[in-house]
C-alpha cells in the first residue's frame, strides 16, 4: 500500500484484520471497519510474516530469532 506517513501510521494503529487478494491488487479490512484498497502491499514484517501467512504465501529457507 502506498500512502502518506500520517495514513500508514494510521492504519498501523487500526490493525489490518482482513486481507483479501485477487488479480488486481489486495483489499485490507481494518479493524475499525474500514477497507483499503490498493495494487500492491509490501509486507515488511519478518520470516514468521502474519500478512505473509493471511495471503497464503509460502516460505522456503530458515529463519532465525534475533539476539
């Protein structure tokens, strides 16, 4: 999803609880009610991803815990 700072952290505040790909792009469903749409979502968020594992995207490799 690309949108201004304000709105990221917005919406990173809501909590994404829903993802709904198609062959278009992906829906989000916040946890307020509101939805999202966008072309393309970049999930920064580790090897043990939940928006990874929501869309159903596999992982091939190991990963490791910090520290």
């Amino acid at each position: 999803m690309t949108r201004p700072q304000w709105r990221t952290e917005a919406v990173l505040r809501e909590r994404i609880a829903e993802l709904e790909p198609d062959e278009h792009g992906v829906t989000a469903g916040l946890g307020t009610g509101e939805t999202l749409r966008a072309r393309h979502l970049v999930a920064a968020d580790g090897g043990r991803s939940p928006v990874r594992k929501a869309l159903g995207i596999g992982f091939t490799g190991e990963t490791r815990d910090g520290g």
